[in-house]
C-alpha cells in the first residue's frame, strides 16, 4: 500500500494479461508520465522487424 501526500490510496496490483496493462496506462497516461506527454496508438508504431 502507498499513500500520497494528497491522501491518494494506492495498491499493488498483479495484472493477468499485457492487454490489461495497456489499458490501464491509455486511461492513465497522462498522470504517469505528465501533463504535457502523448499517446500513440499502438497500431501507428511500426518497427524494422515488424
């Protein structure tokens, strides 16, 4: 358990698929990694292998 300084409550959590994880981060992201950052889809990422 983690508290903030707002009183924010936090658990850990063990996520069951990578699916899952995803979702989260796209419905938190801007909390995680600030204000002023962007989310690609991950269907716009392409790499050299694939």
């Amino acid at each position: 358990m983690l508290f903030t300084p707002s009183g924010t409550f936090y658990s850990k959590v063990q996520f069951k698929t990578e699916e899952e994880v995803e979702k989260v981060v796209a419905r938190n992201f801007k909390l995680l990694f600030g204000a002023y950052s962007i989310l690609l889809p991950k269907s716009l990422i392409r790499t050299y292998d694939g």
